[in-house]
C-alpha cells in the first residue's frame, strides 16, 4: 500500500492504518533514535513519543513525498530534545552497541565485533549517515533534508565515511 495513502488513511482515524504505520517504520525510527541518543532503552521511549506526536499532530502532516521523512525528522528532533533535557551526550555504554538494534542483523560474533570497531571510528555525522542510507534505505538527499545538510556534505560525509572503514577493514586483513 501507497506510504502517503496510509497516511491519509491515519489522519482519517484508521487505527488499521495507524498500527501499518508503527509497524513499517519502528526499526527505523528505533535506529535513527538510538544513533542521536546513544542509549537502546532510551531510543525505544522517543520512538513511543514519536508516534504518540505522530498521533497528535497527523493533522499537521502535508505530502512532501515520503511519510519516512516526516517521521524520522520527529524522531530526531526528540532525540534531540532528550538531549538537552538531560544536558548530557549519552554514550552508549562498553558493549551496547555490539547488541543493539543497529548491529542485530549481523549473526557472526566476530564480524558484529569488526563493524562495531570500523564504526567507532566514524564521527557521530558520519554514522547518522551510513545508517539512514544503508539501512533505513534513505537517498542522499533525503538524508540532506532531514538533517538539514546540504546535498554535498551528505555526499562527502558518505564517501569519507565508506573509505574509513574500508581502509581499517583492509588494515585488519593484513595483520592477519
């Protein structure tokens, strides 16, 4: 079913609709939480107020193409929030991010461990990066938009990314 369809079908009072909605979108929007706040348990509340704003405010949403947008936005801006409330950067803590939701999809403990390692070297940008285009299946401008970066950061900070961890991937090949 259309994205924006099952949106209109939401601001309609579709609970149906409503319960599609949550359900394409949490991993995503559990990502894109936990990337800003660091923490699984506190990514997994701002995804609950996500969609209870998300609730709130449907009556508010005007197409602008993909409803993953608009969602992701509202996640980000209470990652954010979450924040500054607490007025510190929350950092995950040793072994989080081996078990989080990001790296679930990888079975192999050792590869887990290899891309846990390549993406510590990463910046914070540079992760929200990676992670919004290869695993929530963001494009490029997108990604400009909803971390309102110009389309050439996005890009560069996506190539300098890639070649980081290719470069500390090829490095671990040679020592073994």
């Amino acid at each position: 079913m259309d994205e924006e369809n099952i949106v209109r079908r939401m601001i309609d009072g579709d609970m149906e609709a409503f319960g599609t909605l949550m359900e394409r979108y949490e991993k995503p929007a559990l990502r894109a939480a936990w990337l800003i706040s660091g923490n699984a348990a506190d990514s997994e509340d701002i995804v609950q107020e996500t969609y209870l704003k998300i609730r709130a405010c449907a009556h508010l949403y005007r197409p602008q193409g993909k409803p993953m947008a608009w969602i992701f936005t509202i996640a980000r801006n209470l990652s954010l929030n979450y924040i500054r409330l607490n007025s510190r950067q929350i950092q995950p803590e040793e072994g989080e991010m081996e078990n989080s939701i990001e790296l679930s999809y990888v079975q192999d403990p050792v590869d887990r461990l290899v891309l846990e390692s390549a993406l510590r070297l990463l910046r914070e940008q540079e992760r929200e990066i990676i992670f919004l285009h290869l695993v929530a299946g963001l494009k490029h401008r997108e990604i400009a938009g909803l971390l309102h970066l110009p389309l050439s950061t996005v890009l560069s900070g996506y190539r300098r990314a890639l070649t980081k961890m290719k470069s500390y991937l090829e490095e671990g090949e040679k020592r073994q």
